[in-house]
C-alpha cells in the first residue's frame, strides 16, 4: 500500500503542474502530444486506483481543473475523448 500511496502522489503532482501551467485552450497547443498524454493517463490511473486506499491526492478544485484540461485536450486530439470518458466514467459525471 506504501508503493501505491506514494506512486498516487507522484502522478498527481504531475497532473498539479500542469493544472498551473495549462491556463486556457491554446496553452495545449504549447505542449507536446507525448508529454499531455503521459500526464494527463497519469491522472487517470490515480482516479482509477481510488477504490484502492482511502488517500486523497487530489486537492479542492484540483479534480475539476483537470477535466476542464481533459476537455480541452479531447477538442484537439481523438485519444483525449477516451480519456475524458474514461475519467468521466470513474467520477459518475455525464
């Protein structure tokens, strides 16, 4: 569980630092294709092992902030309307 707790951390904290740099639309533009995806799947995997130990990684408005950017990412590439849904599918959202 100690593995799994701080591998939480760690991906999330990735996902806050894109959370303050990615500010509007155009902002994905800026980075590469590679670096959203790993970041953003990385997001991911923390909603989905959330059944998995009661931690909370993500901060208020964090969570939101991150589906906003998901948002975003699926209007310019396909593989994003995956992860929007998958995300959109862990968090009971329509």
């Amino acid at each position: 569980m100690v593995a799994l707790r701080f591998s939480r951390n760690m991906a999330w904290e990735m996902v806050r630092t894109m959370i303050r740099l990615v500010r509007s639309e155009a902002h994905i533009l800026r980075i590469t294709l590679a670096g959203l995806c790993s970041v953003l799947r990385a997001g991911l995997a923390v909603l989905e092992t959330k059944k998995y130990i009661s931690d909370e990684v993500a901060r208020e408005g964090e969570v939101e902030a991150y589906l906003r950017i998901l948002t975003w990412f699926s209007n310019r590439w396909t593989i994003g309307k995956e992860y929007l849904a998958r995300a959109r599918e862990i968090l009971g959202h329509p």
